[in-house]
C-alpha cells in the first residue's frame, strides 16, 4: 500500500488540452507532480498555457488526453463541486463578489460547504486578521471600497477560507503596484511557511516565481521547457530561462513577452 | 365624471400593473434560460422581436377570434400587453446577466458553487438593475398600449380617449390621455426609484435603506387607488358571464363605439330594467367584435344595420332595396347564426357623402351628380372601413365618375368630420345620423343614382336569450319603428353636440314619450359614457 503522504497532492499525467476546434493545444504533452507543503511557481510568457494547467486542476477544464490527479483521483472521476469546494482559488483582479461584503467575499465556500453561520463568522475574523485585514474595519465593507492590495488580501483570505490543502493562484499579484507586491508576496511567504499549504503559483514575473516558488516550472507554448529548483534555475542553460533571468538585473519589472521577442 | 376617471384609471393601472408583472414572470426565466444558450437566445429574442413589431391595433385584431386567449375584455388586452412587455424584459434579462464581470462568474464557479447557485447568488443580483430597467420600460410601454385595449372592451383610461376622439371632444380626450401620461411618468420614476434602490443595495451604499422606504410607501398608494377603483365599481363588474350560465333573468347588451349605437344599447337596456331584467352592459366594442362576441355568446344583443349585416358580414354584394335587404339578413341570420333581427327601429343609417354648408349653398349643390363636376378641386377623405368595403369608396366613385385631385386621404371615421370642418378636405363619408351634420353646419350630398345600400337600424339578438328572456323580445317589440332618423339624429346630437352623457339623453327621452322609468339608477353607475 502506497504511503498516503508519499503520493502527490497533484499529479499530471501526459496532459494534452485542445479548445473544441483549435488546431493547436494549449498544452501538449505536461507532466507534473506537486508535493505535499510544496509551491510550484509556473512561470512563462502570455499564452504559454499556466492559466489553463490551473483550470485543469479544479476540474474547471478536463484534458483532452493525459490525466490530472488531485489526490490520487482523476479530475474526470471527481464531483466537480465537490472538488473545487476543497481547493483555494485566486484570481488575478480577485474576482470579488462586488454585491457580497468582504465578510460574506470571505465565508463564501464555508457557507457553501453548510458551515454553521456563528462558525463562518469566526472563521472570516481570524482569516481577515491573519491577511492583516482588521475585521472591525473590513467586514462590511464593499470591494468597491477597497484598495487593490486590500482586495488581493481578501481574494487571499478566502481561498484559504475553508481550510483547503491545495491553493491555486493566478498572477494574484500581476496588477498591483510593486510596492504593495513585494508586500504581499513577504506575506504569502509567511502564511506559507505557517499554514504549510501546497500552491501552484502562476506568474509572469521570475523574481516572483524564485521568491515563491520551491519549484520553478517554466512553460512555454504549451510544453514544460524547465522543471527544476530555484538555484537550478538561476544556472539553466535554457534560453527562454536565460531572458528571464536577464529580468532580474534589469531596473523596473519588464517581463520577457513585454520586451521584442529574441 | 371623477368617479368615473377614477374608476378608468385605476382600471388601466391594473391592466398595466398585471400585464408587466406577467411579462416579467415570463420573461426573466426565459431570459435566464437563453442567455447562456447562443443559438436559441438568437431564436427567442428574433420571435419576440417579430411580435413587437405587429401594430398593437392589428395585434388586438388578430388575438379576437382565438379561443382561450381572446374575445372581448380584459383578456385579449391582457395578452397582447404581455407580447409587447415581453421584449425589453427580455433583452434586458439577457443583456444583463451576459454583462456580468466575467472573472466574477469564473470565481464563483471556480469556489464550487453550482450552475443554480451562480445563477440565483451572483448573476441574478448584478443583472438585476438592469432587469428592472427592463420592465421599468416594459411597463411604460404598457401605459400606452393599454389606452388601445379600450377598443376591445378592456375598459381604461382608453375608453375616455376614444370616446373624445369620437364625439370630437377634446377635453375629454385629454381627460383620457393626460392621467394615462401621468401615470407613465409616475411609473417610470418609481422603477427608476427601484433600479437605484437595487443598485445602491448591490454595490452596498448607504441611502439605501430610505430610498427603499419611499418606494414602498409609494407602491402602498398605488395599491390603494387600484383596490378604491375597484371598490368604486363593485356593482356593475362587467366580466360576470349571464344567461349561458343559467343565471335568467340577465341580459348582456352590446355596442359598437359610437354615440348613436351607445344610445341605442341604453334605450334597450333602460327598456330591459324597466321591465325587471339584470343588465350588463358592454357598450363600445369597435370593428366587427359585437358580431363575434354575440357568436361567441359574450353578448346576447346589440344594434346592427341591415348594410353592414348583409355585405360585410354576410359578405354580398350591396343591395338597394330596403325591404329585400331587411328580408334576406333576417332569414340568413336565423338560418346561418341562429340569430334574430328585430323589427327596424325606424331610421337608417346610410352612407351620407357630406360637404361644408357654405360650399354646397355657393355652388348650389344638393345631388352627387351635381357635385362631380367639382371633385377635381377637391380633396377627399374616408374612414378606413369605406375605403375598403364593398359598397364603398370604388363603386361609388365609378358610380359618379369621381376623379379627386389626390388620392382620398384614410383617416379615422371619428376625425373625417373634423378634417372637413377646418378645411383639411373637402368632402367626406359619414353617417347620415351623424349630430355632427349639425353642429359643424355639414350638408349631405343626394345619393341620386342610389348607389348607397340601406342600413336599416335593428337589433340583433341570440334566439337562446331570446327564448330564457321572455322581456327581451317585449323591449325589442316596443323599440320598433320607435326612432325616425330626424329624431335619431337629435339624440346623436344632444351626445356629440350638446355633450350629454347617453344615458342621460336614452332617459330624458323615454320619460319624454311617457315610457316606464328604468328599475334602478344602476345606469350612472355602471356605464356612464
């Protein structure tokens, strides 16, 4: 009998997706495992296919070939509700329910879930705190009223909402000013390290994937180019890897599909 | 009058009120259920958009004759109130719920929430200002298509605005037309009240909760004028379906909308109440609608003309003897109908070609032929209906040899008298009863090759309520040959001239010549036109 915690939290298999007739896939032939407490920063150009792995994964999508495993079960064999209800997601912009407050933003799939509302309201408390939203400001504001690094925090707080082992993120940081994300990603690296959760992180931005990311898996047009560590990274002899890394030097936060292509 | 205005009113805000909010029961699931689904959206909303382009007139024409959705009343009003509202509502349904932010919808399905919930939590509550602005249009619409119902017996406000258009009255047409534009105004404020209320609440700000008291005071009040409206006419709800059902001693008289034909409904239905029978009266019922009803058995008797019985509905070709037309609609109608005619009631309402007194006393004119030879100079204008009859305008300018100096303008019947007065043409077709003659000094034309069919005024009755009614063949027998046309036109005048209310004058005119007084004053109250 496999070790329970030996296996992969998830795992992709060969996965091949083609949008109903495109002609090329999106991705082609990715391969991919995620380890318990392990973050896989995704790194690669616009259109590489990073937002669509993620879709992959909660079931949001399904592979036209290949398989993806959450758990050691295919997306295919899950109850996509019930799938999704025990992954954390956050969006680039959030994606905040503009007509909920940020308590109710917050306790949204706990109360799905059918939590008891005097337990949602303690957990949303102890979750805004922890994103270092004082509750007392916050609760019953409006998206509306928020900063776009405040709004972040609370697309944060709730993927963690209902305790989830696995959070995927999408470019969560990608539209706020460089000060709030280098804010934001100390933070990240905090709750990571305190909660232990596994993430697939996906970012356009290199400093961000090694800064995040146990792992760095660099895509592109669809095919994993690189999956290695950090230091692996910094010394890969891959050229897209290689404009990347020029990033890291060059004043200012210029990503490689902004800069003329090689 | 008030009471009566009030009672319209609050009529027309009921139909609004029920035909918006059916729309809306209809239209927002619908609009739900396509706006995710490309190709049938494209189907629905093309459906829809067709039926809002059919004129409300035609649409009211076409719903008429179907079982379950039309006949006369509220119900055909209904449903074509419910086709026009249905549009906005949809495309506002559809246009809202696709213009939620897309990456909202993705974190809501992207959380585990369900199609269902997704729907009810996130899309429904963002489209639903722009839902609301839907059927805040839906039902502004509805304000004006209702005034239109009137004309299938729907009662509102239109009742007023058609009766003014007809007895060339303005005041009351504005009195019709005014409180209905009032209440478009009304309606459309409280709705944009709402679309705020629901805006502010959706995106959480802070007057909220006052603008949402106010709405609700507001509806309060309306509810109330609607619930007083129908209080105020309690008596005589006009829906109650009589003699089919059993109920004797209860007779549903009819008329089409004109002055002349409203007096001849209260003179019989007067008659009716003198000698003890319940009456319900439905008067002002336009097109052929009194014959449908009757078939129908909504009515069990209204005034008719030989003409129109025997060319336009028994579809001949015109007659010119009295007697022979008279003859053969009366055999026909039992035979084909199991209708009865009633013996004529003494005058006729011909065709009457009509020009200004003071052209026909300076070019000295009494006959058609004589008249011929200046229709090169002259404009004409006809109602619709004689432009396209049998024994209209076709045969009657190949009769004379008539050559007009343009085509001859169609216009309402009601407006020709009018157009005629002030000079807009210069001869028209009316009705030889027609009070107007007199009050705008017209002068009728000579019919000197009888071209004209004569319209025997009768009445026309079910032979069923005929038979469980025995007092309504003895109303019908003491009207008969009771009404030259001279004094016909009286009465046509002391309405459209002196603006006496019919059944007034049917009263004044019947204790004039002696004749029993109506049971009760049911008359002012049910039907005061």
């Amino acid at each position: 009998m496999p070790d329970p915690t030996s296996q992969p939290l998830v795992e992709l298999r060969d996965v091949m997706f083609r949008r109903e007739g495109a002609e090329r896939p999106v991705l082609d032939g990715v391969s991919l495992r995620l380890a318990r407490g392990e973050t896989i920063a995704l790194l690669g150009p616009s259109g590489c296919g990073k937002t669509t792995l993620l879709r992959l994964v909660n079931g949001l999508l399904l592979p036209s070939a290949g398989e993806v495993l959450v758990e050691g079960r295919a997306t295919t064999a899950w109850d996509p509700i019930t799938l999704r209800r025990g992954i954390g997601y956050v969006l680039q912009d959030a994606g905040l329910f503009p007509h909920f407050s940020v308590a109710r933003n917050v306790g949204l799939v706990p109360t799905l879930l059918g939590w008891a509302p005097a337990r949602v309201a303690a957990r949303v408390d102890e979750l805004l705190e922890l994103v270092g939203l004082p509750p007392r400001v916050f609760a019953e504001r409006r998206p509306r009223e928020l900063s776009g690094g405040e709004r972040q925090r609370v697309g944060v707080a709730r993927a963690l909402a209902a305790d989830p082992p696995l959070l995927l993120l999408d470019e969560p940081f990608g539209a706020l000013d460089p000060l709030t994300r280098l804010a934001l990603q100390r933070e990240f690296l905090r709750l990571q390290t305190a909660l232990g959760k596994s993430a697939l992180f996906v970012t356009h931005d290199a400093r961000e994937a090694l800064l995040v990311g146990t792992r760095v898996v660099l895509l592109d047009e669809g095919r994993v180019l690189l999956d290695a560590t950090p230091a692996e990274f910094l010394a890969a002899d891959v050229p897209l890897a290689r404009a990347f890394r020029e990033m890291l030097d060059a004043p200012g936060q210029v990503a490689p599909e902004d800069a003329p292509s090689p | 009058m008030t009471r009566e205005l009030t009672r319209l009113a609050a009529e027309h805000l009921l139909l609004v009120v029920a035909a918006t909010a059916a729309a809306a029961a209809l239209g927002v699931p619908l609009g739900l259920f396509v706006a995710r689904r490309r190709r049938l959206q494209q189907a629905v909303m093309t459906l829809v958009g067709a039926l809002q382009t059919v004129p409300s007139l035609a649409l009211f024409g076409l719903l008429l004759p179907l079982p379950l959705v039309g006949g006369v009343g509220v119900r055909t009003a209904l449903v074509a109130m419910v086709v026009y509202a249905l549009l906005p509502i949809l495309r506002n349904t559809v246009v809202g719920v696709s213009g939620v932010d897309p990456s909202v919808r993705e974190a809501a399905t992207a959380m585990g929430m369900t199609p269902r919930q997704v729907l009810l939590q996130v899309e429904l509550p963002l489209a639903a200002g722009v839902i609301v602005a839907g059927i805040r249009l839906a039902a502004v619409i509805g304000v004006g298509v209702a005034t239109i119902g009137a004309a299938v017996g729907a009662g509102g406000l239109g009742t007023l605005i058609f009766r003014g258009l007809r007895m060339n009255d303005d005041r009351l047409l504005l009195t019709g037309a005014a409180p209905a534009a009032a209440m478009a105004l009304l309606i459309d404020a409280w709705l944009a009240g709402l679309t705020r209320a629901i805006d502010a609440r959706v995106l959480g700000r802070p007057r909220a909760r006052a603008l949402g008291a106010a709405l609700t005071l507001s509806a309060a009040a309306a509810v109330a004028l609607m619930t007083w409206g129908q209080l105020a006419h309690a008596g005589g709800a006009p829906s109650a379906r009589p003699t089919t059902t059993g109920d004797v001693k209860r007779v549903i008289v009819g008329s089409k909308d004109f002055s002349e034909q409203v007096i001849l409904g209260e003179l019989l239905a007067q008659e009716l109440e003198a000698r003890g029978v319940e009456v319900v009266r439905r008067f002002e019922l336009g097109g052929s609608l009194c014959h449908q009803a009757l078939l129908s058995g909504e009515l069990d008797v209204y005034p008719e003309y030989t003409g129109t019985a025997f060319t336009a509905l028994l579809h001949h070709p015109p007659l010119t003897d009295p007697a022979e037309v008279y003859r053969r609609v009366t055999d026909e109608y039992r035979a084909s109908f199991d209708l009865e005619v009633s013996a004529p009631l003494g005058f006729r309402n011909d065709f009457a070609i009509l020009v200004r007194g003071e052209d026909a006393r300076r070019l000295h004119l009494t006959t058609l032929s004589q008249a011929a030879a200046f229709a090169p100079t002259w404009q004409a204008g006809f109602g619709q209906d004689f432009m396209s009859r049998q024994d209209g305008y076709p045969g009657f300018a190949r009769t004379y040899g008539l050559q007009f100096r343009a085509p001859p303008r169609e216009m309402d019947l009601s407006l020709t008298y009018r157009a005629l007065a002030e000079r807009q043409v210069d001869l028209i077709a009316g009705d030889s009863t027609n009070g107007l003659i007199d009050a705008l000094d017209l002068v009728a034309l000579e019919d000197d090759r009888r071209y004209f069919p004569p319209y025997q005024a009768v009445f026309v009755a079910r032979r069923r309520a005929l038979a469980e009614v025995p007092a309504l063949a003895a109303a019908l027998a003491a009207l008969g040959g009771a009404l030259p046309t001279a004094t016909m036109r009286r009465l046509n005048h002391e309405v459209d001239g002196d603006k006496r209310l019919p059944a007034d004058v049917a009263r004044a005119w019947r204790a004039s010549r002696g004749a029993l007084p109506a049971g009760r004053d049911a008359a002012t109250r049910e039907m005061i036109p």
